[in-house]
C-alpha cells in the first residue's frame, strides 16, 4: 500500500530499483571487508600478491564484456595491459625534476638525450590520461580496422593473435627505448614517496579496489539496458542485428574500446604493484590465461570474471610454490576440467545444477517442467481428493 502510493504520487518506486540497492549493498560489504579485514589476516606478501589479483580482475571484466556479452573472443588483451603498464613505468623511470637526467638503462646503450615521446611522462596528470586513452585508442583503431570488414569469430581471435606477436617483437627490440626484454623495473618513488614503503603499498592495494569497483560498475551499467541487449544480440546472431536496422561495427568498437581500457589500467596498477613491466606480459600464453580466468568464473555474469581471476591465480601462486615443476599441468588440467565438466563455469553451474543439487539435498522434489504447479492450492486440494 505504502509502495503504491508513493508510485501515484510520482515518488522512487523502491521496489524496482531493489535488486539493485540490495547488489550495492553487497558490493560494498564486499569492498569494507577486503580493505579493512583482510590486511589483518595477510602477511605484506600476500596482501601485494591480493592486490595484483585484484588488478588483473579488472582486466577479467573487460574479457568478459567483450567475450561474454558481445561474443569477441580475443588473444591479445595482453598488448593494451602491458601499454597501461608501459605508460605508468615511464613515468615513474624518469629523475624528478623535468630535465635532470635519462632513465638509467638508457645510458647503458649510448642515448645521450631524452626521445621526444618521452617528454610528455614528466607529467603525473597527462601519465594517468595516457594509461587509460592509449589502450582504448590502440583497441578502437584494431577494432575499426577488424570490423568494418566484417571480421568475425576465429578469424578475429587470429588478428588479435597476431598482432600480440607484433607488439611484443617490436617491445622485444627497442633495446634503447624500452629495455628491450629487461621491460623497466626498479621504480624508487611514486608521486614522491618512496613506492616500497608499506603505507604505500597499502594505499596501492585500496586503490585497486576502489577502480575494481568503478569497473565492474561500468560494466554492468553498459550491460544492464537496452546497450546490453544489443551486445547480447550481436553475440547471438549479428546478421538479424544488422537487418534490424543496428550497424554492429560501431557497438563492437566502443566495447573493445573500452576493454581496452580497463586492460590499461589494470596494467598500470598491476605494474605498481609488482614492480615491473617487460614484453612478456604481450605474449600469447598471458592473454590465453585472461580467457582462462573468465572460463572458469562463468562467461557473461561479471561476478565470475573476478572470481575466476582470483582463484586461477591463487591456485597457480600456490601450486608453484609448492609443485615448481608441474604446476603448468595443473593449470592446463584446471582449463580443460572446466571446459568438459563446467562449460558455463563455477558461477553458470551454481545458477543452475548447483541449485538443483541444493534443492535435492534439502528433499525437495525436481519438477520437469511447471514448477508453480506443486505451489497452487486448488492442484493441492484436486491432488489429496483423487487420493481419497
């Protein structure tokens, strides 16, 4: 009664808007026990190695969104992480203040003045600009290029493959400019305090937290709506979304865009927090183990991207400490399970044999097909008179 008459009256409908307050309210809670229990449960390592995981969630989101929500499968998010990453590093490589120096691999081979596109890193501001715009506008310029042709499916997967191979061979060789394979390491300060110090490296591990919140609020604002149902119908079936009067090229490339940039910031604070940044992060076998988190989490749910990116990499940190040898076989066992066993992933086999097997355990019996049937009263009351 109250609801309705706070509807007629032109107020919030409350109820409408109630799942919703009720996922924030979860997320939240979430959020206080990580930043305010957990560093009290942790050790230093593992706090930093938390903090890492929960940086690379933020790229599982995007692999999600792209993958799970609008049917993209790509092999090469590891070139827009590592370029959020590179950006950060450049910064951080360069003697404060602006012209007091050369980063110190750069003296190792002969370069006796600052490259041009070096410069602009002195700034802290136009650096975490840089760490979001340039993977965005490396994936959208992909994207364009991919889809205005109508590429599609393995085709795509191939491309993005492929231009990984080209990035990291050209990082690979920019001895002078980049390190080459050594990447940048040994970074003293952030903003002028020291970066290994502990209230630092606290003050990192909130702040991943806080933009693995703001990008999962994204992403499920974008597939929340109408935009959502467009990804999922491009994923579904592209040639009746086109007939439909839909251009997909453009969706695909915004939402590749913007994996793209969650990919960069999930680089850039992975990179503060592990210390450095090298090509390796653009290898093929990285991006795979992007798809990897998401598989296992459960494909299109968002939640079971950053599930599965924490628990892959908690298993795989765990299981090299104690299996150095093998631990790849679990890794790739882990993969194959899921794909046989758990095609929908741990999240996609909770919504659905999960809470079968839930109900059977608690004796309620499974119902083929009708299930409001068993809860009508007139069925109950014909039931136990045909019994008589």
């Amino acid at each position: 009664m109250t609801v309705q008459a706070s509807s007629e009256r032109g107020g919030i409908d409350w109820v409408k808007y109630r799942p919703l307050l009720i996922e924030a309210a979860i997320v939240g809670a979430i959020a206080l026990f990580l930043i305010l229990v957990l560093p009290a449960l942790l050790s230093g390592f593992r706090l930093t190695l938390m903090g890492r995981f929960l940086a690379l969630a933020i790229v599982a989101l995007g692999i999600d969104l792209i993958w799970g929500f609008t049917g993209l499968l790509s092999l090469g998010h590891g070139i827009f992480f590592t370029l959020g990453g590179y950006a950060l590093a450049m910064h951080l490589k360069l003697p404060q203040p602006p012209g007091s120096g050369l980063p110190d691999f750069m003296s190792l081979y002969g370069v006796t003045e600052l490259p041009w596109f070096w410069t602009p890193f002195y700034s802290f501001s136009f650096t975490a600009v840089a760490v979001v715009v340039l993977p965005a506008l490396m994936a959208g310029l992909l994207g364009y290029v991919i889809f205005r042709n109508r590429i599609r499916g393995v085709y795509f997967s191939i491309l993005t493959q492929a231009a990984t191979i080209i990035f990291f061979n050209f990082f690979n060789g920019q001895q002078q400019l980049f390190n080459g394979t050594n990447g940048l390491t040994d970074f003293r300060t952030v903003l002028g305090q020291p970066i290994q110090n502990p209230g630092i490296q606290t003050s990192l591990y909130v702040l991943t937290i806080v933009f693995l919140i703001v990008a999962y609020a994204l992403c499920r604002w974008l597939t929340s709506g109408r935009f959502g149902r467009l990804l999922v119908a491009i994923r579904d079936d592209e040639s009746r979304t086109r007939f439909t009067g839909y251009n997909p090229t453009g969706f695909k490339v915004l939402v590749f865009a913007i994996s793209g940039a969650l990919a960069g910031v999930a680089g850039a604070m992975f990179t503060l927090q592990s210390g450095i940044v090298s090509p390796n992060t653009m290898n093929i076998a990285f991006s795979i183990e992007m798809v990897i988190w998401v598989a296992v989490g459960g494909r299109a749910t968002l939640v079971g991207a950053i599930l599965g990116a924490l628990i892959v990499n908690f298993a795989k940190s765990l299981l090299s400490e104690r299996f150095p040898d093998i631990w790849l076989f679990f890794q790739g066992g882990l993969f194959l399970g899921v794909v046989l066993l758990l095609p929908a992933g741990l999240l996609g086999w909770g919504r659905t044999q999960g809470v079968e097997l839930y109900k059977q355990l608690m004796g309620q019996r499974r119902v083929a097909t009708y299930p409001s049937l068993e809860e009508d009263p007139e069925v109950e009351h014909e039931r136990k008179n045909l019994g008589d």
